[in-house]
C-alpha cells in the first residue's frame, strides 16, 4: 500500500517553516533538527492539527483504499471531504465528512 499524510499549515515564513498553526514536525518539516545522534523534534509544536491520512490499495489487490480524517489529538482548522462515486463506511453508502463547524474556541 501506498500512503500519505496532510496537514494545514498558516502564517508560515516564505519557505513555508515557522509556522503559527501546523509546524508540528512531519516529514521534512523545518522546526525538526537534524543530526547523526537523531532527530530533535522539541522545536516543534504539539501534533493536535487536523489531519487527512489516505492508503491506496493496488488496483489488482482484494484490500480497499482508505481515508481517516483524525481528530483524536485535536484540530487546528475546520474542514471538509467529499467523496465522489461508489464509497461506503460500515456497509452504508458515505458521501462526506462534514467538520465544517469546529471551532479554535472550542478545540481541545
């Protein structure tokens, strides 16, 4: 399976590092240091920002393609996803994921 991983960043410098929402360490990101003796990630703020996850499945495999949009460490920014053509969830068919009302007020 193939994968991949977003996250909303703002008010981020030119080089899109120093971030006021979403500098929170990923691959690549410019607050973690590197070095031979390992990453430091401490420049980093807590990962608590909406994320979208997808892993697509090979076209001739029995697995599915799937998408998590998680909140279960809290969220930086609302949003939506909207799915286009044959999707279910739990054997019902599955359209969208409407988070659209969240609020920064309200986050964890």
């Amino acid at each position: 399976m193939v994968a991949t991983r977003f996250w909303p960043k703002l008010g981020c410098d030119a080089a899109g590092n120093n971030c006021a929402i979403g500098d929170s360490g990923g691959p690549g990101e410019g607050c973690v240091i590197r070095s031979p003796g390992g990453d430091d990630y401490s420049h980093c703020a807590p990962p608590v920002d909406s994320k979208f996850e997808a892993s697509f499945a090979p076209p001739d495999a029995p697995s599915r393609d799937t998408v998590d949009m998680s909140l279960v460490d809290g969220y930086s920014v609302p949003f939506k996803l909207e799915v286009k053509g044959d999707c279910t969830r739990l054997q019902l068919p599955f359209k969208d994921m409407d988070c659209t009302d969240l609020s920064l007020r309200e986050c964890p």
